[in-house]
C-alpha cells in the first residue's frame, strides 16, 4: 500500500533516542551514553536558526493536503518513550514553545524490558566480550550455527557490537529473551523494575500530551517488522493503538521500530487509526504518508549555512 500524499512534502524530521548526561536522572549509573542535554539544546538553536518548528497536527494536516507547511519546516522526533524524554527533553522543549512528537513502546505495568534494551543494559554493564561471551557458552548447537552464519552475512562495518547486536534481534529474537533476562537479573537487577523506570508510563505520556507535546506508536516488543509474519505484526500495531487511545485521540503517526519495512504494515497502520509513519531513511522530500524520512540527530552534525546535512 502507498499513500500518496496530495503533493510532494518537504519536510526535515529529526529522530532522536537517548538525550542524557552521564550520572543525571536519566542516565542513573546506567551506563548507557546518549547525546549530552547541552549538545542537544544547542542543535536546536541551530535548527531554529535555518527552519520553522512544526508539530504533529500540522504535518497531518499537510499530509490530507487540509494546509501547506511553512517554507524550511522540521519535526522533532523521539523513539523508544525513554525517560529522558520526560526528564531532558520535554522540559527543554515545553520551555521553548515547541512540541516534539514522541514514538511510544505500548508497555503495561510489570512488564520486563524489550529485547534491545536488555541489550542495551547488559553491553553497557559487562562489554561487548564479555556479553557475547556469556551469551555464546549459553546457546545450543543450533542457535550456535544460526549466529555463526548470521554473523558472516551482516556488513562488517557496523562492528563486532552492532553485529552481535542485531543477531540477537533479529536470527535469534524468537528464542534469545529469556537467556537475556536471566543474565540480566544476575548482573543487574530485577528487569520489570528497571522498565518500569527506563520507559514512559500513560500517565507521564498524558502529562507530556497536556504540556503540548504529541505521542504516537513504536510496537509493543520493538521487533523488526520486515522479520515477523502477519498476525504479529498485526498484533504489534493494535496493541500500539490501544496504548496511545487511553493518551490521547487518534489519528496518530508511527516509527517503524529499527526502520524496519514491510509490505503489509500501511495498510495495517492506516485500519488502527495511524495516518503516517516514519523510517530511518535520510530524506526530507516525502511523498508516501506511510514513508517518512527522518536525520539522526545523534549522530548528524547541523552542515554550516548553504550546505546540505551530512
């Protein structure tokens, strides 16, 4: 399914993750790095200085073609409903007089962390060697000889930790979780424990809401959407739906999880009330409501004026 839009958008979404500073609230001795508050104040100052800050009702408006966007507009972005969107973030913003739309994991109280966070955590707290490690004596012959050949097929670009890494979420996703939870609980604590304060509840997501930001959908389990089949891939989108009905009135955008596509999602999307959605690709020209770019602004420095971002 493709959504064309009534006329192409231009349009320059930034996507966001972690915004912390090493020992703050958010980080809390976790040892996950992020993109340091200052450094990410001072990015928007220079955004402001060369686009026009859009919020989500406007780029939904734009996308129906109810009204154009301002010449030079950007979106704000962030994924994953991280503390430090509610600690970091919404106050810079909310400060400003700018609303930021952030992508929410539909999590339900006492529920344990999704596979790429108990990731994140536990390559932060034991390293990549010694995580692949312990993972590796743990497996069977057959997971073995899955992550063996996962491993020779991946680019070897994304290095050794961004390959083990996507192994684990992708070729051995259907089995790998309750190994990471039990290492988890060994090395780090109880696991509902740290979700329950790593992730955003309703009730935060509502306060965000009510200070002007805008929440849309990220999955329940944060799985690749081109590896799943129909009925979870249904399931991850309705469950998405059903969190954000109790934040705040449809119709919502959504973030692929990884970027990840699938030929079956839009059509998916567009039934659960969710009118746009957004991926990893760099673009700032859209055409298909249902393929939206995005720039990393972790990892993008802001091009001086006259040149492009890169």
């Amino acid at each position: 399914m493709i959504a064309s839009v009534p006329a192409p958008i231009d349009l320059t979404v930034m996507m966001y993750h972690y915004v912390r500073d090493p020992g703050d609230a958010a980080e809390a001795g976790s040892g996950i790095p992020g993109l340091p508050v200052e450094r990410f104040a001072a990015q928007l100052d220079e955004l402001a200085q060369r686009h026009t800050f859009v919020s989500w009702p406007q780029v939904r408006g734009a996308l129906r073609g109810d009204a154009a966007l301002p010449p030079n507009a950007c979106l704000l972005t962030f994924d994953d409903g991280l503390r430090d969107h509610y600690l970091n973030v919404f106050p810079l913003l909310q400060a400003r007089g700018l609303s930021g739309l952030f992508f929410m994991l539909a999590r339900q109280p006492g529920e344990g962390l999704p596979l790429p966070f108990k990731l994140h955590f536990l390559l932060a707290a034991l390293g990549y060697e010694r995580l692949r490690g312990a993972v590796w004596q743990a497996l069977d012959a057959r997971q073995r000889e899955i992550c063996l050949r996962a491993e020779s097929g991946y680019p070897q670009r994304w290095g050794q930790a961004g390959v083990f890494k996507t192994v684990m979420q992708r070729d051995l996703s259907d089995t790998i979780e309750p190994l990471l939870s039990r290492l988890f609980a060994q090395e780090i604590g109880r696991e509902a424990e740290m979700a329950a304060r790593h992730l955003l509840s309703q009730d935060q997501a509502r306060e965000m809401v009510a200070g002007g930001m805008h929440c849309g959908g990220h999955s329940r389990s944060h799985p690749w959407f081109d590896w799943i089949g129909p009925e979870t891939l249904r399931a991850e989108i309705a469950a998405a739906a059903e969190w954000l009905s109790a934040v705040e009135p449809g119709p919502w955008a959504f973030a692929y999880p990884y970027g990840g596509l699938n030929p079956a999602a839009a059509e998916m999307l567009a039934a659960h009330q969710f009118a746009a959605a957004f991926t990893t690709v760099e673009q700032t020209r859209h055409t298909d409501a249902y393929h939206i770019g995005r720039l990393d602004g972790e990892e993008m420095l802001i091009a001086p004026e006259g040149q492009t971002y890169g």
